[in-house]
C-alpha cells in the first residue's frame, strides 16, 4: 500500500473534503483488529445458575434453540450479546464439561 500523501489540486473533493482529510489522499491505512479478550469483572456473569435475587437489576437471560450452550445470566446487555454470539457458534455441539 502506498503511503498517503499531501495533495490539494484533487478535482473530486469538494473543500470541505480537502479541511477534512488535512489535504490527504490515497487509500486509508489500515488499522490493527482489536482483540475481544476482556473478561467482566462481575462475579457469576455467563455462568448457568439460577436466576438472580429481584433487587439485583439488569441481569439478562439468554438462551438461543438448538444450541448446546444451556441458558445463561449476564450482568448486562453488552455481555448478554457476547454470550448469544456464543450460543449461535455453538448450534448442535455438546458442550464441553468444565
């Protein structure tokens, strides 16, 4: 990929374009993936258990059908999207015993 350049004669960008990109053209560089390895701090999130006490607010149940991954409780909705995506890879595998 070649490396971006100053260039302000670009007949396609309007001027606003041109303030916006600080004169730069050619391709975008690319970004490094981010890993999705953080893990919740919150105790017993994902973990199959029974449902929490009804003072505790926000915990989300998940279960997708025809998944071998049992029905879970997250802490929130951002863990409980985690924990469907989880479940739709896991359609039809046992799950493993840990």
């Amino acid at each position: 990929m070649s490396p971006r350049r100053p260039r302000t004669d670009s007949p396609r960008a309007s001027k606003a374009q041109q303030e916006w990109n600080q004169g730069l053209t050619g391709p975008t560089p690319a970004r490094p993936a981010i890993p999705l390895t953080a893990t919740c701090p919150t105790a017993d999130c994902g973990a199959p258990k029974p449902p929490p006490p009804a003072d505790e607010h926000g915990w989300v149940f998940t279960k997708v059908a025809g998944s071998a991954d049992p029905g879970r409780w997250w802490c929130s909705g951002s863990c409980a999207t985690y924990g469907i995506a989880r479940a739709e890879l896991r359609l039809g595998e046992p799950w493993p015993s840990t």
